[in-house]
C-alpha cells in the first residue's frame, strides 16, 4: 500500500512545487539528490585547479583579477552547493571524505590539463557555456535548495562565459600564433565539453528515474544537443575549426549533427585515469589537511562564542 507521505510526494512533484529539506521524501529520492548535488559541488571546487594553475601567469593585470574573481566564484558555488547537500543530512566532512577516498565523483572535464592562456578563454566559453545549458535546466529541479543554489550560479556562470569568450576574441583578431594558440585549445577541449554532459540516454543509469522525479528536466543527450546548437554558430563567429569531421548542418532537423564521443576515454576520465585525475585529488587532500587549523580556529571560536552567549543570557 502506497504510504500517506508517498502521496503527498508524488502530488507536490506531480504539481511541479518544490519538495523542502522538512518534508518527507523517499531514501532514493535523497540519497539521488546527495550524490548528484555533492558531484556537483566537488566539481566546482577541483574546477579551481586547471585555472588556478593560470592565474599567476595571466597576461594583463586586468585579465588576473577577472581571473581571480572567476576562480573565487567558483569557490562560492562549490559552498552553496555543499550547502544544499547539507540539507538531506549528510555533513561537509562526510562529503570531502567521500571526494578525497574516490568514493564520490566531479565532472572529467576537470581531468584535463591547462597547457596555455587560451585554454582559459576556452574553459570559460566551452565549459562554462556547457554548465550553462546544463544548470539553466537544473533551476527548474525539484529539490528546493538545489534548484534555488542554481538560479544565482548560473547568473554567475553567464558572467564566466562572457569573459571566457571575450579572451578568445582577442586572441581570435590577434597574430598567426595567437589564432593558432585558440585552435589548438578547441581541438583538445571540445571532446571532453561535450563529454560533460554524461553517457547516451540508453547508458545513462539515473537519467529516467531522475527526470521522473524532476530533479532532471532533460535528458544528457537532448541536452548535449541543445549545447551543439548554441555552440557551433559561436565558433564560427571566432573563426575557428570543431575537431570533428562528421559535424554538420542537417536541415531537415534543423540541428548540428556530430560523430560520436570517444566512451572509451570518457570512462577511462571517470573511474580515475585521466590526464589529471591523481593530481587533482592530491592537491584537493592537501588543501583539506593544510587547512586544517582554519577550520578548528573557527570551531574553537564558535565554541567560546557561543559559551560567553549563554552565560550573558
Ligand atoms: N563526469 O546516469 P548518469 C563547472 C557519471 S562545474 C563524471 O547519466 P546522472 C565549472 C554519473 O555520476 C559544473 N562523471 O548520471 C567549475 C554516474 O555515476 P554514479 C559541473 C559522470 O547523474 C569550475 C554515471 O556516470 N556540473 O561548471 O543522471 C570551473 C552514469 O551517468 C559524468 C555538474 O556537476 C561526467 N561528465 O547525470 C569552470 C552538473 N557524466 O554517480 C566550470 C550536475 C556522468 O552513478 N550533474 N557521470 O557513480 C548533472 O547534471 C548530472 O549528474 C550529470 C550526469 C549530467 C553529470
């Protein structure tokens, strides 16, 4: 027999209203929203790194503190985003714990190195657009705070874009070498862009249950379609080539048709043998132990704050 709570979450996701970290929810539903909203969160912050890796070699003073306000929104976004995971009852050291053993996943973009200034224009047009298309959908999640956390990081994520997009502009009026420079970035972040949005529809494993429930409102491959059309017409405009020879228009759709992503290398990405993968957990461990003291300053002070409250009180 169907529960009452059952029922009145099936009505509220049927209802298109948002489920809140009071209400029941079934355990799938949670442990569903942790994994995705802490996936999430720990790519925003190991995302830090390959630009991180830039900012003391930026090339203007401008394009460091446009680089730096990026990189420290990004920062943001991974704490909203741990934020909401908190809600479901899981806490910030069980998550970082789940990161750092392996046992938790962020995105394989973020397995990729950053070997010239380009690469950074790209990130933010290739990569923040592909997050773009991918969270503007997620505003629509049902879970409450994750949809809510989404509405001012794609706002935030718009911004990334734009200047991701106005570096290669530059670099698109610039010299031979400069031109050079953007397409060799395109020809090595293209593949692993549209990678981000996860295996085919038919592989997916949560894709069906997740939109049934309206966590997803699209699925991987309608969104990596969608993120083709966008993206295509805006390489164009810079001049450059896709590294792909099957992508074109097909009229009759209307869509940009592209040959298919390398699963091989995806999988190899996600279960830990990319480029980067041992580097970016090594740096993301050792940011956690050597922060250590910051965090048991800011309890000890909390303690004693909240110690000297009750005895005024
Ligand atoms: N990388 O059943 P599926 C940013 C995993 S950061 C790694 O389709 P789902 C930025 C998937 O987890 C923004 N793993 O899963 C930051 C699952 O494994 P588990 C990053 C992937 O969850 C700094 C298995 O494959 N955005 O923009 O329904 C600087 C089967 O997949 C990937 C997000 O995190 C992948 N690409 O759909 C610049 C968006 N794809 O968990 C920029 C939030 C799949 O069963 N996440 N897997 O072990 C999502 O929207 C969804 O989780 C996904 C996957 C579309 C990624």
């Amino acid at each position: 027999m169907v529960s009452e709570h059952q029922t009145t979450f099936d009505e509220t996701i049927a209802a298109d209203e948002k489920i809140e970290p009071r209400d029941w929810m079934p355990d799938a539903y949670r442990n569903t929203l942790i994994r995705q909203i802490a996936q999430h969160a720990h790519s925003e912050v190991i995302g830090m790194q390959p630009e991180g890796n830039w900012i003391t070699r930026a090339p203007t003073l401008l394009r460091k503190a446009i680089l730096i306000a990026k990189v420290q929104d990004e920062a943001g976004h991974g704490l909203y985003l741990y934020s909401a995971a908190e809600t479901l009852g899981v806490s910030r050291d069980e998550l970082q714990e789940m990161l750092h053993s392996g046992r938790h996943k962020y995105s394989s973009i973020f397995n990729y190195p950053t070997l010239s200034w380009a690469d950074i224009g790209v990130i933010g047009w290739l990569v923040d657009g592909a997050a773009i298309v991918n969270q503007i959908m997620l505003q629509g999640a049902s879970y409450g705070p994750y949809a809510r956390a989404m509405v001012r990081i794609c706002k935030e994520e718009s911004f990334h874009a734009r200047q991701g997009y106005a570096i290669l502009m530059t670099l698109a009026k610039g010299t031979d070498e400069q031109r050079q420079m953007l397409q060799d970035a395109v020809d090595r972040w293209w593949w692993p862009a549209l990678m981000m949005f996860g295996p085919h529809d038919s592989e997916s494993t949560h894709t069906e249950q997740s939109m049934d429930w309206k966590i997803k409102r699209m699925s991987n491959d309608d969104l990596r379609q969608l993120y083709v059309d966008q993206t295509v017409p805006q390489g164009e405009y810079l001049g450059i080539t896709f590294p792909d020879p099957d992508l074109h228009f097909d009229e009759e759709s209307g869509h940009w048709r592209f040959g298919e992503i390398d699963w091989d290398e995806f999988w190899a990405v996600v279960t830990g043998d990319g480029p980067m993968n041992r580097e970016r957990v090594a740096h993301k461990k050792k940011a956690w132990e050597d922060g250590a003291w910051v965090r048991e300053a800011a309890t000890a002070y909390a303690v004693k704050h909240a110690a000297e409250t009750a005895k005024v009180a």
